[in-house]
C-alpha cells in the first residue's frame, strides 16, 4: 500500500493516515478533540501529539468541551503536573476558553460542524499534490477560518493550526496523488 510520505515515519503515524486523517468529521466531540490537539501540536510534531494523545484523552476528560468548559487554575496546575500530556501553561488555559467558545459557535450554527463545513459549501476539497513539498502549510481558507475564530476569541487557532485542522477533519483532503487512501 502506498501512502503520503509523512506519515512512513512509524507505525502510529501510518495508521493515523490510514484510518483517521483526511476522512471528512461531522461528530462535534471529534472535531473539538481535533481542535485542541491541532492545537497542542504548535511547536511540535505529530508524532509527539499522536504517542500523548491517548494520555490527554484521560486528563482531559475525553476531549468533553462540556466538562473542559468549567477547568480551573487548580486544574491547570494539576496537569502541569502531568508527564503525558503536552504541559504548557497558555495551551492548557487555553482549553476551557475554547470550550466555552465551541459552544457559543454551536449555538449560532445549531454545531461546530456546521460552522466548520459551511466553509466549503459542505464539500471537501481534494487537491492533487504530487510532492510532498507542494502541500502548503496554510492557505486562504484557513486564513479565513483563523481570523474569525481568533475575531471570536479562541486560542491556537493561527492559520497554519486551522490548516493541519481542515486536514484532519477531511474538510480539505491532501492526501498524494499516489496515495491508496485518497
């Protein structure tokens, strides 16, 4: 099977590729826990995110924004404590604040999935990359979809965040033309 260059880096990578990334996401929860581990990624790998992922399960309450929504400083302090998750400060504020403005995005949209698909009219968009080094790293609509949610007040939202994000949620589907999961 071949697959997009990036992810033969080991075997957790290659199975993110294979069953998650670039397949399009309409569940909320899952586009939230997407959200914030994009996110957390700023500054590091994927492969970093991947191998703690299932730990910031745990100490985040299954990615719930209806729990997140109420962390505290006691509770931010307790997971600065926590050895497998990503362990910084603003990232860790930053959960409850984008929480709370998940939820005001789903009460003007009816859900976060809405306002995300909205974008693209409902429709993935499927590019053709053949190189890995022509796949870009942000491009107008994450710019568009970065301002708005930073004109809204979440956090970590920068364009190059909101362009991995549409990548991992399948709204844009990068995968390489020589890809068998595309």
């Amino acid at each position: 099977m071949s697959c997009c260059d990036w992810a033969i880096a080991n075997e957790q990578m290659k199975r993110y590729h294979d069953e998650e990334w670039g397949i399009p996401v309409y569940d909320d929860n899952k586009l939230f826990e997407l959200l914030i581990l994009e996110g957390m990624q700023a500054g590091l790998s994927w492969a970093t995110i991947l191998s703690k992922r299932e730990n910031m399960r745990q100490a985040f309450d299954q990615f719930n924004y209806n729990v997140i929504i109420d962390y505290k400083e006691d509770k931010i302090d307790a997971l600065m404590q926590n050895p497998g998750i990503i362990r910084n400060k603003l990232k860790l504020k930053s959960l409850a604040i984008n929480a709370k403005l998940f939820q005001d995005v789903q009460s003007e949209f009816g859900s976060f999935s809405n306002y995300i698909w909205s974008f693209v009219d409902n429709t993935p968009i499927t590019n053709q990359w053949e190189k890995i080094e022509d796949v870009p790293s942000s491009n107008s609509l994450s710019d568009i979809i970065s301002k708005d949610l930073k004109k809204r007040g979440f956090k970590f939202v920068g364009t190059t965040i909101i362009y991995s994000f549409l990548q991992a949620s399948g709204v844009i589907n990068d995968h390489m033309i020589y890809c068998d999961s595309k």
